[in-house]
C-alpha cells in the first residue's frame, strides 16, 4: 500500500508556529546590540527625550565603572536609571541635613516639600528601574520622564529667592534623569 499523506490545518498552524519560534530566537533585538557609551549617547541625543547633553552623558556613564559590564543600550539605559537613582537619594540626603539647620521655618517648609519631591521621584525611578530590567520600555520612559519633574518643582519652590540650596544637586539630578530617559526611549 501507498502512503498518504494527511495535511491539516492544525499541521500548517504547527509549522508556522515553529518557524515563527525560531525567527524570534535568531532576531537581535535593539537593546542587545553592542554599542559603546559614545553610540548610545549620541542616540540618546537625537531622540525626542528632551535637551540630552552629549558630554554629560560619556562622561557621567563612562566615569562609572559599572558601565564597562553594561555593553548594550539596555544595560547602559539602567545604569543611568540606577544614577539617577543614587542622585535622587544623595538630592534627598542633602536636604535633609539643611533641614536640620535651616533656622528659618519658611526656608525649611520649602525644603521638606522638595523632600516629598525627591522621596516620590526616587520611587518612580526605582519603578522605572524594574521596567527595564523586565525589558518594559515603554512604561520605563513614562516613568522616567514623570521623575524628571522633582528637580524642577524643587527649583519653582524657591522661586524669587536670591539663593536656591540645592540648585548644583536639582541640576545635576535633573540632567541624569534626562539621560536615563534618552537611552531608555532610544530602546521602546
């Protein structure tokens, strides 16, 4: 007897879900490509994530050097993330030791509020944190640019003062935050 051969729908469904697998398994996905900080950086520039300083991002991942295990634009999106983390907790820091001696109750109203801020922009950031690194850019991005917000509302409080203490820390926190946010929508 001659063999027949029976196709059926389910087999064309089984060949095309294998086929499908083995795509996806061979596709590089854009945050797993190789780039140096130089690369990403220059990405990070030209996305539509806002004002992102080219010399502050190579030097700010570059002078860490957790960045030499971070190869990818992935990996050196959450370690700027991480930054921005570690800055948000030295901004909250800080504040709170000119709370202390702050001897004026306006000067430390103001100060406790930029401390709301940063306490509610470093959660945001730690959750952003997790978003990458379950690969969720896209609520990463949303979450990073929500957190950029702290540095400017600190700033808006002491509108109309001649010296704002925390200027150097909104600063520098603000333009890290901007970073972690460039390479991050560099990947969604």
């Amino acid at each position: 007897m001659g063999g027949v051969t029976v196709t059926t729908p389910l087999c064309y469904l089984a060949v095309a879900a294998a086929s499908a697998l083995l795509l996806l398994s061979t596709a590089v996905a854009p945050a797993q490509v190789v780039v140096t900080i130089e690369e990403a950086c220059r990405m990070a520039t030209s996305g539509g994530a806002g004002k992102v300083s080219y010399d502050h991002c190579v030097a700010s991942l570059a002078s860490d050097a957790r960045s030499r295990d971070a190869a990818d634009l992935h990996h050196l999106a959450a370690l700027a993330a991480r930054i921005a983390v570690e800055h948000a907790a030295a901004t909250e820091a800080k504040i709170e030791d000119l709370g202390e001696v702050e001897e004026s109750p306006h000067a430390r109203a103001r100060l406790h509020h930029c401390l709301d801020l940063y306490n509610a922009a470093a959660d945001v950031l730690r959750d952003a944190l997790d978003n990458l690194h379950a690969r969720v850019y896209g609520k990463a991005s949303q979450q990073l640019a929500a957190a950029l917000g702290a540095a400017e509302s600190c700033e808006d409080v002491w509108k109309g003062e001649e010296h704002v203490p925390v200027a150097a820390h909104d600063r520098e926190y603000g333009r890290m935050a901007l970073v972690a946010l460039g390479l991050t929508s560099g990947i969604a």
